[in-house]
C-alpha cells in the first residue's frame, strides 16, 4: 500500500504499503488541426433542426471521479484527478499532449501535459508501466494535479482537449478517411467534460501527538497512492488519492536510533493513534503480526488481500465519509465494531502490520467503507503547527537507508541519519488545510 522502504543494495525505495460522443467535427480555416468535440451537445438546436455530423474519435475519455479541490499547506488549492483514455481504434496511438481546460473549448488553459511530461503522468491501467502510446484495446490513466490560486479561480467544470498521433505520424487512411490535409501531422478532440465537485472536504482533528511528523507519500506530487489503481468490486478505484503515511523522527529529526531491524528502534512505533471525529466504528481488525522492517510483503509473494492493510480501522463519520487507519500495532485497538468514538480518543497504536515496510500510520478518507473500492478524497486538518519540509532524497535515500547507517565510533551503537529539514514560506500553526508531501509537522 506504500511507497517501497526497501534498500537492499544501493538507494532505499521506499513502498510503505498500502465515452464516446458523437458531435460535431469542426475545421477551421488555417488550421492543420481537426477539432472533434466532444463536449456535451443536445440532439437538436435551438431552430429544432438536429445535429446529425459525425466526429471520429479513437480514443475514449472519461474521468474516473470528479475533482475536489482541498487547500494545501502552500496556501494554494489542489486539484487532483484521474483521465482514463481507451484506444477504441485499430491503430497505435500516441498522446502528445493533454490540456485542461476551465470548462469550455474556449476556457482558460489551467493545465498542460506534453512532451516528456507524458511519459511521467500516464501509466497502462493496472500496472506501474509508464508510456505515451496506446495500442488496440489497451487503456491508460493520466494523472493530472494542478493548482489554482485563491478559492475563487477554482473552476466550476474542466474539459480535456487531447492531440494525438501515431508512431510514424497520422495514418494515411485516417488523412483520407477524416479528409484531412496530406501534411497534417496529428489530430485533437475535445471530451471529458466533468463538473468540479466543491463538497466541503471534512475536517479531521489530529489522529496522532507530539511533534516531528512527516508527511510521506502525500498529496500531491507523489506517485506511491494517488497511482494505486485497482479493480475492486467491478470497478476501478483509486481510494488513496490523498492518503498520506505518517511517519515521525525524533528532536535530532532520525527516525530510529538502534537497529532498524528492531521496530521499538523506530521513533514512532508505539504511538497512540487517536480518533479525527467524533465517529462510529464499523470496522476492527487486530489479528496480524508486525513486519520486519524492509520486507515488502507484496514484493516477497508473502501476503494475501486480507492482509494488505494489516490491523485496521474504519471509522464512519457524521458526514457520511469514513476514515481509514492502517498498520496497527498487534494487540493495542482499544475499540470495537459498534462502538462511538470522541474526537481525540486513544483508539490503538502505530505498527508495522500488513504491507509495509516500516512503522507508520496510514491514513485516508474515503465516499464507503471499503478501503480499496472506494473512491479517495481530500481532507483538511483542524490545526496543526507546520515546521519545515524534507526531500525525497533526504527522507528516502538518507533517513530510510539501513544498509549505510552512521554508527557511534565510541559506543558502536546503530545511530539513525538526521533527515534536512527545510525551511517554509509560511511556518507555524496552520487550520484548516492539508500539509501536502513532505511536510514536517507537528500535534497538539
């Protein structure tokens, strides 16, 4: 369910687990491009004719769940969402780029996918594999995230204008088939037009203590949740869109000191994990043993579905979202399936149960009780007090790496590296928004 923390040679990795449309073809003069819309459009207009052009479109796009925008700890609001592109057609594709637009052909570009870009943001649906091409039937997902702003530029709908091509350039029967000009090099089409859903995101209180907390694998620049695509229950979901796997290091920022084989090295290991709201519980697990530190469940084959999230939690809270804890300490849930909680109430302790690769908590909202077929969504945090922010080199390639970890000439003793903690423009107590990735923050 994570972000590999695995290192066995070289740098650590770190996983800690867990429509087609029919519309108007429109060309217009001076343009090389064919435009085929398919954004939405009644069967007949307003003189009561009907719209009877057809628009060949070869690949499919949908949005697999409308966007929520959340406010981030930069101040700025995030906008973060999936588009699932089918190739209907019998010919390779290749995607050139992706613009999102505020709404309409005409809106404000708010969003740009091209070039090598791409090939970072587009993977073939179920697997890590990261490409720029489709192939006959095969299917892909873009992971687009973007910012705006202030609350008032967020916009009310999105649509995508996607351009292709293919490997050698446009085939020479669509040229002929779309009648297009001999020299034009590649085709776009408008589609995918979703409203923005401005719920109100739910405000947690503060599911753990203390200070020294790490944002890992958050929202909403890294890969390790918000790719997680699975099919579940008949569908594709993606329900750790904004999960994030808290982590913590101590007053000297190490996050363990000791063998890291041992997880009472681990700084955060044992630590109470608390109730976000006032809630009820409709979901315990606490029948699992801890993982050794750096053995990856999935990696080794050593896991089941049953297992994947390791001693648990599900919380159903008075908005009717639910909260998922992940990773529990064996033997340490305090709570039962039935029971109400109070925000703040000690409910387990953090573990290493499950798929993961060191002591964490994972944590994450969700639209139904499933914790992998459910559709993820953003929250905010009551208060918190922003310190800094860390690196992924940092934090992954320094302060994870077990193979290299700096030793106390005097003592001997296994002492854990010191992750950089950076400065930010706007430090100290922050509510009501959501400490996006790498942050280091700190509990009332």
């Amino acid at each position: 369910m994570k972000r590999n923390i695995v290192k066995l040679t070289g740098s650590l990795v770190l996983v800690l687990a867990l429509a087609f449309s029919i519309t108007g073809c429109n060309k217009t003069a001076g343009s090389n491009m064919a435009d085929v819309t398919s954004d939405t459009k009644k069967a007949s207009t307003s003189d009561g004719s009907f719209d009877t052009e057809n628009a060949l479109t070869p690949i499919v796009m949908s949005v697999l769940a409308p966007p929520v925008p959340v406010k981030g700890s930069d101040g700025r609001y995030h906008i973060t969402y999936e588009l699932f592109l089918t190739n209907s057609n019998t010919f390779e594709w290749k995607v050139l780029s992706i613009d999102v637009l505020d709404g309409s052909q005409e809106g404000k570009a708010l969003a740009t996918i091209s070039g090598d870009e791409v090939v970072n943001k587009m993977q073939l649906v179920g697997t890590r594999q990261r490409t720029t091409s489709l192939e006959p039937t095969q299917s892909g997902l873009v992971f687009i995230t973007f910012t705006v702003n202030n609350e008032e530029d967020i916009p009310d709908a999105l649509l995508h204008k996607l351009t292709i091509t293919g490997p050698e350039g446009l085939p020479e029967f669509i040229i002929s088939f779309m009648e297009l000009p001999e020299d034009q090099q590649s085709i776009s089409e408008y589609a995918a037009r979703v409203d923005v859903d401005n719920t109100d995101v739910f405000v947690f209180g503060p599911p753990l203590e203390g200070a020294g907390w790490i944002v890992v694998n958050g929202c909403c620049d890294s890969i390790t949740h918000v790719r997680t695509d699975l099919a579940v229950n008949g569908n594709i979901f993606i329900s750790q869109r904004y999960a994030i796997d808290w982590m913590q290091v101590d007053s000297e920022n190490r996050l363990y000191v000791g063998d890291p084989q041992k997880l009472e090295s681990w700084t955060g290991y044992g630590k109470n994990v608390l109730a976000v709201s006032d809630a009820q519980v409709v979901r315990v697990v606490d029948k699992f043993q801890d993982q050794v530190p750096f053995i990856l469940p999935t990696q080794s084959g050593n896991i089941t579905l049953e297992q994947i999230d390791g001693n648990h939690i599900i919380l159903a809270l008075p908005n009717g979202q639910f909260a998922f804890y992940a990773h529990l300490k064996p033997g340490s849930i305090t709570v039962k399936e039935g029971d109400t909680v109070s925000q703040g109430q000690v409910m387990a302790k953090l573990g290493n149960t499950g798929n993961t690769t060191a002591p964490h908590l994972h944590l994450h909202i969700m639209e139904t009780a499933s914790s992998l077929g459910s559709n993820g969504l953003p929250h905010v945090f009551d208060e918190y007090t922003l310190v800094g922010t860390t690196t992924e080199e940092s934090f992954f390639d320094k302060g994870l790496e077990d193979n290299t970890p700096f030793v106390d000439e005097e003592t001997g003793a296994i002492i854990g590296n010191s992750i950089d903690v950076l400065p930010v423009a706007n430090p100290g107590i922050h509510n009501q928004d959501l400490p996006i990735n790498l942050s280091v923050v700190n509990f009332p």
